[in-house]
C-alpha cells in the first residue's frame, strides 16, 4: 500500500500594493532625480580653519626648523627638481596647503578653475617627467 500524496502546497500570500509602488509606465516617463543630503555635516569647509602642529607647538616647531637645517646642509643643490624648487618659493613665501585652499575659495568661478587648471598643468608635467625617468630606469634595468 502507498502513502497518499502530500498535500498541495499553501499559494502564496496576496500583498496589496502601497502608495510608493509605481507602475512601469510612470518610470519609464519620470526623470530621475536626487536630494543631496548633507545631513550630519556639521563644517564642510573646516579644512579652511585647520591650522598644522608646528602653529599650535613652538617645541615641535623648534624641532621641524633643525631638522630641516640639518638637512639643508645634506642636499645636494645639483639634483633639485622642479618641485624642489617650487616648493622652496612656496615655504619662503609662506604658503602651504591650507592657505593655498583658502586662497583658491576667494576668487571667483573663473579664477578657481584657472587656479585648478594650472596646478594640474604642474602635476601633469611633473608626472610625464617621472613616467619618462622612471621608463628609462626599467628600460636599464632591462
């Protein structure tokens, strides 16, 4: 004698649809759009006001400047980059990244993208002229 077939299984339950169910034809018509939520961000802009160690420490400053002596008498002039050298002006000039941010945010639209595409102009010719030292290096090596 066989065992009788299981029962059928239960169907599925029924969920009414909710108010934000949309149909297809209201998606495919509707154009996408976002809400930037900024929620949280208490200062967007608190790089601005960050000031480094060696402002908030006269001790670590003192430490910094005979480091950095003693390391000037270890250099070798006849290497300098151009970065080398553009950082120079920058640290006699007393820029540094903060303010060099801050100065961007003061002019206007045009004057910030002329500032930011000059900065990757440097950053484009120094990256062509390492890929080239490096490139030669491997080709040496070889």
């Amino acid at each position: 004698m066989s065992a009788p077939p299981p029962p059928p299984p239960p169907p599925p339950p029924v969920i009414p649809p909710t108010e934000n169910e949309h149909d297809e034809q209201d998606e495919n018509n509707a154009e996408a759009s976002a809400e930037l939520a900024s929620d949280g961000v208490v200062n967007h802009r608190s790089e601005e006001e960050r000031v480094t160690e060696t402002q908030k420490n006269e001790r670590v400053k003192k430490q910094l400047q005979a480091l950095s002596s003693e390391l000037a008498q270890a250099r070798d002039d006849t290497k300098k980059t151009q970065n080398d050298v553009l950082h120079a002006e920058n640290v006699k000039a007393g820029r540094d990244k903060y303010k060099t941010l801050r100065q961007i945010r003061q002019g206007n639209t045009k004057q910030r993208i002329d500032e930011f595409e000059a900065m990757f102009s440097l950053f484009r010719s120094w990256l062509v002229n390492h890929t080239l030292h490096f490139t030669h290096v491997f080709h040496l090596m070889g």
